[in-house]
C-alpha cells in the first residue's frame, strides 16, 4: 500500500494553501467601516469558509485573495448586518480554481 | 444579425446541458464562463441522481467521469461523544440511482463534448450585464462590449445577479441560502474499499446531524474513486444567529472521533466552499422574460428533503427544457415572454417543479433548530442507555421517559414535530 500523509490537525491556513487561486491585484470586494462600526450582528464573521472578515480593534479588515467566491457575506451583510460589504464576483480568469470541487 | 443565436451565461451543468442540446441541433450557441475552465468555481457534496444525465446523453453512465456509483446509504446522528447510524445497503448488480462527482473533472468533461458538437465555449469571461433595447433582452455585456443574440439563458448558479438586476427576483434573505465547507482527502482506492466495506467502484454517501453546535446543517461524505468529499453545510441565518463560524464548524466535525478511523492517514487535496439554495418552491424567480430564460440554481431549482439532496439533476433537465423551448421560439423567429412560456409548460409537465411543489413546505421542517441539537443527542442518550448493562435495574420504559427525556422537551413539542414532519415531508 502506498503510504499516506497525515490529516493531524490542519489549520485554516494550511487549507487555504491546499486550494488553488489567480490572484487579481485589484480586490473584488469592499468594505464601508462607517457601517461596520455600527453593526450589532457582525455577520460577516460567521458565514465565511475561509473568515476572509475579520475583527482587530473594532475594525472590519479582509483577505479578499482568500476568497472562495460563495457570495454568502453579501446576504448575511446586507440582511442581518449593516450594509458594509461590496462584493462582486472577481474579473473573469481571476479568483479561485478548484480542482476538484 | 445578432452575434449567436443563443448565449448562455454559465458553464455549469445547467447551462453546459442546454448548450450540449442547442448545439446537437444545429444552433449557433456561445456559452461564457468566468472561471479558468468550466468546473474550475463549481462545487457540490457530492452524488448526482442519474436519470437526468441518462437522458440527454446517449452514453453509457460507466463512460461518464464519474468517482463511484452509490450502493451504501449512510444516516449518522452525532453528539459530541456518540453517534447513533441507520444504514441501507443494496447489493442488486448494476442498478445505480447516483454516483459521486468532482464537479472540477466532470463540468469539463461534459464542456468538451458540447464543444464536439459546436457550441463556442468562452472561459475566463464574465458577463458583467444584459444587454437591452427597448426593454427585451437582445444579449450581454462583456468588458464593456456588448455581445447580441435572439435569446439569453441565464444558468449563472446559485447567487443569480443577472435576474436580480432585472427585477425578476427579490433579495434573498439570510433563510433561502446555505453555505458549505468542504474538504477532499485523499485515502487511495483500496483503502476507501476496505474502510467503508465496498467493492470495487462502488461508493457511500453519508449525512450526520448533530454535529453543527445547534446551527442548522449537517455534514456530508462521499466516496470518491481515490478520495472523499467531506464537508459541512450551514444556513447563513442560523451561523449568525449562534455566532459560530462555518470555518470552525468544519474544523470541529473532521476531528470528531467518529472520523478519526475513517479519516486517519488521509490527505487532504483541497478546501472548498460554495452557497446552496434552499428555500424550494417559494424562492423560484420569474423564469421568463422577453428574450431570457433562466435554469439551474440561478433558478433556484434545488431540493433537500432530509438526507437527499437534489440540484445537480434539476440544473441538468432545466437546461435541456430550456433548450427545447428555445428551439421552438427560434424556429418561429418569435422570442417574447409568451412565446418563451413553452419554458414553463415543460417544467411544469416534468420533475422539476412537480418535485419543488411536492416538497414546498419541507424546508419548514428543516429549518427546525430541534433538528440539529435537541433531537440528535435525545436519540444518543436514549440508545446508549439502552444499551448500557451496568447492573443496576432498569425503569420502565415509560417512567424513563418521563424521568429523562421529557425533562429535556415537552412531549407534546415532540407531538407536534412528528405531526409537521408528516404533513410536510
Ligand atoms: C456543498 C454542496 C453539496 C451539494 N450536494 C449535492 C448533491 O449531493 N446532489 C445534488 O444533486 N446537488 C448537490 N448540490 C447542488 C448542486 O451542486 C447544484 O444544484 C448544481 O451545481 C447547480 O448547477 P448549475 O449549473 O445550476 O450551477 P453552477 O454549477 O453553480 O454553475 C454556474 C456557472 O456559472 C458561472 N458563472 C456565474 N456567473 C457568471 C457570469 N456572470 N459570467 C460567466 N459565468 C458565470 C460559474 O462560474 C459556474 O460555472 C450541492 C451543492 C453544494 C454547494
Ligand atoms: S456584517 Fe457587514 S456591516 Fe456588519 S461588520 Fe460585517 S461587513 Fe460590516
């Protein structure tokens, strides 16, 4: 049998290493931090595969080359958030490649 | 002259389905897809049930890129220590209902051969618009350019911007979408064989509940030729609700000790995520406008009705429905709304709306938090308990209940779930 490599604990990071991606220079999302500051829910935070979003000192910063592209932040932002995000799909060739998927 | 008869935006399987047949016939088709390859943004679970894919391709489903046909059927309700497992396993020969899938491989497979029978297939190009003029839809935009035809198929998937821009949906809400984490692992052929008790080229597919902290979901694992498909699936409004992130949920679930044996040793390939729509029967948009169609999740066309899930052939028969009504609307040089209703009659004639209206109250049932947490440790603690022997003597199993589980729920909520699970579902 041929050997096998270990699944011990990987990290987001490690993961997100595992997936493909042709990165654009220009992000394809946005953040109004007006808004956020004002947001009870935080949904961004949650409903993110890869927690692009994330809170540092009361700021909403993001990794948009983390992207998976679910579109799942638009909705959660804009119905249980503030508003804050702008989000399109990345440029056509850009983004992420799953291989398998 | 428009540019094409047909474009079609999305080289998923709704739309590859719809070129493949427009093609077939003679069409001019351009179909665009914004990833690398078509495949290269698609993600599913996942098993696809076969009879649609049967029908519009005369090949023999064993010829198709597919990872294994399902022969062993999985149920597992989980608590943080236990798991509790209903099992159907079918050892009838050559009688496969669905077969697991990488959608990367299979979506460009299927692409080629809608391009063998001519249709343009243009990736790494995103239709940003619709193109209209004087309110009909006469083709897209792309980089500012703006490309014409008689008739738009719009099978862009689940987040459907196009027919949201035109108003022939409203904004979904947090309730109508589940988002997915997914991992595919690597195990190697035999040792999946040998782990999960199958023969060669034949699969499981296995649903768990109760393993999601109480937000509504569940998670999945497939047998794939070589590899698993395991992963998660979460409503956005319940991840918010509980503040608990997908990504965490994930991670908790693969290292739960009912994986352990079955994961040990595994390599993990890749990390995936993608949405899923939900909300059945009360989410579909306006599927028809003057000189567009819409098919596939962009239609919102998906069914989960408890361990089943179904998208894959409902993106498949509503692109070659759609195809056929677009044959006719050519043909007679007429490319309105009414004329384009021919759309609805063959839906409405075929599974896919008889099914979503069948099921249309059933995501009531799922969405039901006791699901996902209640229900599933109730059912660990009364089967270990019935299986304990520790010599002390049992009660009745009555005077158990009253003294155990209905401390938990009162039973006439458990009452009335049982009564909506058996209207609904
Ligand atoms: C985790 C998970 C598990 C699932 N499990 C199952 C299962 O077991 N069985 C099952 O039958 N179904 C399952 N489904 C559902 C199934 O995967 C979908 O219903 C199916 O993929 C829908 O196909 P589609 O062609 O409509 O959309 P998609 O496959 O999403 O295709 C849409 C295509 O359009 C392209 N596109 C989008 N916008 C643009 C644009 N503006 N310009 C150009 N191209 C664009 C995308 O890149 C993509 O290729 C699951 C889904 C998920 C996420
Ligand atoms: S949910 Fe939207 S508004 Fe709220 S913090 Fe996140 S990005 Fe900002």
């Amino acid at each position: 049998m041929k050997s096998l490599g270990s699944i011990k604990r990987i990290s987001l990071d490690e993961r997100l290493g595992l997936t493909s991606f042709n990165s654009d220079n220009e992000s394809h999302i946005e953040v109004d931090n007006e808004r956020c500051l004002l947001c009870k829910t935080k949904a961004c935070l949650y409903v993110c595969p890869t927690k692009v979003y994330y809170l540092k000192d009361n700021k909403i910063y993001f990794n948009y080359q983390a992207c998976l592209e679910t579109g799942g932040c638009i909705v959660a932002c804009h119905k249980l958030g503030n508003k804050g995000i702008t989000w399109k799909y990345p440029k056509g060739g850009f983004g992420v490649i799953f291989k398998y998927g | 002259m428009p540019d094409a008869d047909v474009i079609i935006v999305g080289g998923g399987l709704s739309g590859l389905s719809a070129a493949y047949k427009l093609a077939s016939i003679g069409r001019n088709v351009i179909l665009f897809e914004r990833g690398e390859y078509p495949g290269s943004k698609n993600v599913t679970g996942g098993r696809m049930y076969l009879h649609a894919i049967k029908k519009l391709l005369n090949i023999p489903v064993e010829q198709m890129p597919f990872e294994r046909f399902v022969t062993r059927e999985v149920v597992t309700i989980m608590d943080e220590f236990r798991s509790f497992s209903i099992e159907l396993n079918s050892y009838e020969k050559g009688k496969y209902q669905s077969a697991t899938v990488l959608r990367a491989i299979f979506d460009k497979w299927f692409a080629s051969l809608a391009e063998e029978k001519g249709a343009s297939i243009i990736t790494k190009t995103k239709v940003d618009d619709l193109y209209l003029e004087d309110g009909k839809v006469k083709g897209v935009i792309v980089a500012n350019e703006k490309i014409t035809s008689n008739i738009v198929l719009v099978s862009e998937g689940v987040n459907s911007f196009l027919p949201l821009k035109l108003g022939l949906r409203k904004e979904f809400e947090a309730n109508y979408l589940v988002t997915s984490a997914k991992a595919v692992i690597e195990l190697g052929e035999e040792e999946i064989d040998k782990r999960f008790n199958l023969k060669k080229g034949q699969g499981m597919a296995q649903i768990f509940v109760g393993m999601t902290k109480g937000v509504t979901g569940g998670g999945f694992l497939y047998t794939n030729r070589e590899t698993i498909s395991i992963g998660v699936v979460c409503l956005l409004e319940s991840l918010v609700k509980n503040k608990t992130s997908i990504a965490d949920i994930f991670e908790d679930f693969i290292y739960h000790p009912v994986l352990e044996k079955i994961l040990e040793g595994g390599r993990m390939l890749e990390y995936s995520g993608h949405l899923i729509p939900v909300k059945g029967y009360s989410m579909i948009p306006k599927l028809v406008y003057d000189g567009l169609l819409i098919s596939g999740d962009a239609a919102g066309f998906f069914l989960e009705n408890g361990p089943i899930f179904r998208g894959m052939d409902f993106a498949i028969e509503s692109g070659s429905l759609a195809a056929e009504a677009i044959e006719k609307a050519l043909k007679e040089g007429d490319y309105s709304e009414k004329k384009l209703s021919i759309y609805l009659d063959l839906l409405n004639n075929s599974f896919v709306l008889k099914d979503l209206k069948r099921y249309k109250n059933v995501p009531k049932v799922m969405q039901n938090e006791r699901l996902y947490k209640l229900y599933p440790s109730i059912i660990n603690e009364i089967f270990y308990d019935f299986f304990t022997v520790d010599g002390t003597t049992k009660p009745s199993l009555i005077s158990y209940l009253k003294n155990k589980t209905f401390k938990h729920i009162n039973p006439i909520v458990i009452l009335k779930d049982i009564v909506q699970f058996l209207l609904y579902s």
